[in-house]
C-alpha cells in the first residue's frame, strides 16, 4: 500500500515548514544566512524536481530547476 497525502495538504505543510525554516535562517549571522538560505531552496528545487519525475510533470521539474540555480546564486554571489 502506498501512502500519498493530497496535494492541498502537501502544499499547506510545506508552506509551514518553509516559512518556518525561513524564519530560523534569518536568525544567523552572515554568511550563514545567506548560505542556510540559498541551501534550502536548493533542497526545494531538488525535491520538487524528483517529484515532478515520478509523476512526469515537465512544469514541476522546470521550476525545481529553476528553484535549485536559484538557491545556488543565492548561497554563494547574493549578499
């Protein structure tokens, strides 16, 4: 038996756990901010890109793309 939560419950639980990381990150002082930062949404890309494989949706592997050189740009050249 597989178990898959719904994708509203999905997106509202990684809304919370986002802005809740977010939230912790901006405690520290730089450079870790912006490298904790810059890793979590790497971390958001890669994951969004592996779901958006196993249910082949191009749109959802796009913007994991997108979300990881994001994250990357952010973590090392945006202070």
């Amino acid at each position: 038996m597989k178990f898959e939560l719904p994708r509203p419950v999905l997106s509202i639980l990684g809304l919370l756990i986002g802005f809740g990381l977010y939230a912790l990150a901006n405690r520290l002082a730089e450079p870790w901010q912006s490298l904790l930062i810059g890793a979590l949404f790497a971390l958001l890309g890669a994951g969004a890109w592996v779901y958006g494989r196993s249910g082949s949706e191009r749109w959802i592997q796009a913007l994991g793309a997108l979300l990881f050189v994001y994250g990357l740009i952010r973590a090392f050249w945006l202070r």
